[in-house]
C-alpha cells in the first residue's frame, strides 16, 4: 500500500467543504452525462470496496503478513467507518427529502 499524499487528501477535503458549503454545485449541476442514481450507486459501490479493502487488510495483518502493518489496518478501518457512516447520513437526508415531499399537498 503506498504513502498517503497529505496534499492530495487536504485538497479532496477542500473540494468536498465547498461542495457541502453549496459552493461547487452549478458545476456538478451542469457537468450533465450522470444522473443521481449512477451517482449515488458509484459512491455506494466506492464505499463497499473500501469495506473490502479494510477486511483483507485486517485479513493479513492476523495472519501475520509482513507487508501490512497496524497503521495501514487503523487507517484503512478508519476510511471504511468513515465512508459508511457519511453514506448513511446521506440516506437518512434522502428519506428526510422523501417523507417532506410526500407531506406536500398538492
């Protein structure tokens, strides 16, 4: 597994706040080819990947592979927990939206 580039991660984070912040939105909003069910099941898939990365990393690490140390496990963990549990707020943010729409009179 290789190093992880600080400067690329604080750049991804910097992208992901302005996009939270509503700054980047006419962007992904005009970009056009991929509509939000291609969206959401690419990130559903990223996180289920990043799931499995973690298990056989975790894998390894008990069975006493040599290349993989603690820090890779924790921080693969950590990457897993951390993408399953913004897809979850995403889904409950979702359910919200629907319950609110079906509240609507018409």
């Amino acid at each position: 597994m290789s190093d992880i580039d600080v400067q690329n991660v604080l750049a991804q984070m910097r992208v992901m706040a302005s996009k939270a912040q509503g700054i980047g939105i006419e962007k992904t909003a005009t970009v056009g080819d991929s509509d939000f069910s291609t969206l959401l099941s690419k990130s559903i898939d990223v996180v289920s990947s990043t799931q499995k990365q973690a298990g056989a990393l975790t894998e390894s690490f008990v069975k006493g592979d040599p290349n993989v140390n603690l820090a890779q496990v924790m921080v693969s963990l950590q990457k897993a927990s951390v993408s399953f549990e913004a897809m979850t707020q995403v889904r409950n943010k979702l359910m919200d939206a629907y319950k609110e729409i079906m509240r609507m009179r018409v």
